[in-house]
C-alpha cells in the first residue's frame, strides 16, 4: 500500500514536472512572440548637430550725404558688381522750387493751347523752352551713389551690432547672450532722407560666417571639412574655415559658400549643421547593448530563430536617440535587412524569437 502511494506520487509530481515544461514553453513562446523587432534598411542619412550659432559678416552701411528724395535703381537682395548705381538723392531745398516752377509753367502751357488755335505760337513755344531749362536745371541736383564692394543689396541693417570678420577670434559663447535680431527696415520705396541716415546695407559675399561653439572633447569638425547649414529646412553650402581653440571650448567658424539673404538678416539662432552624409541603418539607442566591451545589438538567425549578439563595428555615429551604422563600413557585421531586437533583455535575447 505504501509503495502504491509513493508511486502515485512520483507519477503526481512527474506529470506537474510536465504541466510546468508546457507551460513554461508557452510562456517562452508568448514572450518570443510578442517580441518587438525591427528590420535594418539602408537609409540616406545626414548625420548634423543643432547649436546656436553667431552670424559674422563684413558689411558695408551706406547713408545719405544730403538731405533731399531717395530713389533706388536696385532691388532687395540683389548681387551687384563694384560701381553700380545704387540710388540717386535729389537735393529737396532747391529742386522742391524747381519743381514748384515747372508745375506752374506747365499749367500755363495747358492753358495757353487750349485758348489758342495755333500751338506754334510764339508765347508757347518760348514757355516750352523754359520748361526744358527748368527740367535740366532740376537734373543737376540730383546725386549718383555708386557701391563701394561687390555683394549683395540689403534694405535691413542692425545699428547696435559691431562684430566683423576681422575679430573671429575674440569671439566666443558668451556673446550669444548678449546679441540679438534686432533689425530696422528701410523703406524701399521713394521717400525723403535726411543726411547720415542709413539706407542701404551691402554685403561681402566672400566673407559671411557662421560660428558655433562646441566642448573640447568632441572631433565633429576639422578645418577645410564641407558642410551644410540647415535655414529653414534648406541646405546651405558652406565649410569649416577655422577653429579657434579656446580654453574651455572650440569656436568653429563655418563660411558661407552660397547666397541667402536669410542668413544676412540674422544675428544669432540655432542652426542645424549637417556634417558628414552616409549610406547605413539607424539603429534606436535602446536596441543597442555592450558586451564584452564591444557594442552590438542581437540578430535574429532566420533559421533557428535565436538571437545573436553582432558587434555594430567601429564606424558609427551617436546622437540621444539612434546608433547611425555606416553600411559600406561595416559590411563584416551587420547586414541588411536583419531582423534585430528593438528591446533586448536578459529575457527575449535568450530565447526564439517566433514572429
């Protein structure tokens, strides 16, 4: 009896050894299944950093030297050579009463052609010669400006700000504190001046920089390096000129290769600077693990379905949210189109992976 008991009981405990295998197989397979992953696919990828930066320029105020009627022979921004006509200033204390004498003249001639049948009259005729003199006296008081450099026409100018390209390397984060937009508009239409205003701003399209600032430790840039800047989602050409080794930073100055009359306007902001461009798989943060002091993430073997830990190689590029892998670089290690761990734990990469 006691013998049929104690085998009763090692079938008992035999079959719950079986109940707890299944279930902890179902469980594995619940786990594997609803597994997340994720499929690398090669991507075009611009690899850039956001910092805000301070727009350094040499430019040129031009003002009035008379008082008197302002009338552009330019648009705004526009590229215009060395010695082209800017504007021209009438002076207003005289050609305000030469203009007062033409009107009067010129209704005098109205009146006289309509009382008399003959146009080629004597009185009108010596009326008609008057007002041509008039007309060319009038010209003679009118002044030509003519641009001093080749650049670019702007019709907004910051007063307050003294910056220019010849004291790159005074500068330094500091200053972004201290600087802001704060541009006056001119108007661009005829209007009255009076002397020293300022009417114009041109630009030196050889010499506009943008710096930024970055720590020490970081190696994003080196001299002579390409880049583009990133205004309002355009890409601007542009490439790192100098850096200024600081004492607790690096100020990179990054030259502007094309015209854009958003980056004249501007003082300081944030700009996007994309750095190096490649052809690679952007791996989330979370999907990346360190193992035997190597990073990696865990492959899926399509055959028998259990994760892999591959070392990412030694190319890549690091930001708060990706791993960005460069695929050329890296062809020993990653493939593409492998199916990876999106989430690996002590758990899911020890076990199949079903989905």
């Amino acid at each position: 009896m006691a013998k049929k008991k104690i085998k009763i009981k090692l079938t008992n405990i035999f079959l719950l050894i079986i109940v707890i295998y299944i279930l902890v197989q179902i469980i594995l397979w619940t786990i594997g299944y609803f597994t997340r992953t994720m499929v690398l696919d090669e991507e075009d990828i611009n690899l850039q950093v956001k910092e805000k930066g301070l727009v350094v320029m040499n430019e040129t105020l031009v003002k009035a030297e008379d008082d008197g009627i302002i009338k552009y022979d330019i648009d705004s921004d526009e590229k215009i050579q060395n010695n082209k006509l800017l504007f021209t200033i009438s002076k207003s204390n005289v050609n305000e009463k030469i203009n007062e004498k033409i009107e009067v003249l010129e209704n005098e001639i109205k009146d006289l052609e309509q009382k008399e049948k003959n146009k080629s009259s004597n009185i009108i005729l010596n009326k008609k010669e008057e007002l041509k003199i008039l007309k060319n006296q009038k010209q003679t008081y009118y002044t030509d400006y003519k641009a001093p450099i080749s650049g670019v026409a702007l019709f907004k100018y910051d007063k307050n700000f003294n910056i220019s390209v010849d004291q790159l390397d005074d500068i330094d984060s500091k200053m972004l504190d201290s600087i802001e937009n704060n541009f006056i508009s001119i108007d661009k239409k005829d209007h009255k001046v009076s002397q020293d205003d300022v009417v114009l701003r041109l630009i030196d399209l050889n010499q506009v920089y943008i710096c930024i600032f970055q720590d020490k430790n970081k190696e994003i840039f080196k001299e002579g390096q390409d880049v583009k800047v990133v205004v309002n989602d355009s890409e601007i050409d542009a490439k790192v000129e100098k850096i200024y080794d600081k004492k607790s930073e690096d100020v990179v100055a990054i030259k502007i290769m094309e015209q854009n009359a958003i980056i004249y306007n501007t003082r300081v902001q944030e700009f996007g600077i994309i750095y190096r461009k490649i052809q690679g798989f952007k791996i989330p943060i979370e999907s990346v693990v360190e193992k035997n002091k190597k990073l990696g993430v865990y492959v899926i073997d399509e055959e028998n379905k259990m994760p892999k830990f591959v070392n990412i190689g030694e190319d890549y590029y690091k930001d708060a949210k990706y791993y960005y892998v460069d695929y050329n670089k890296n062809k020993e290690s990653l493939n593409l189109y492998d199916r990876i761990l999106l989430y690996p734990n002590f758990i899911n990469k020890n076990i199949k992976v079903s989905r």
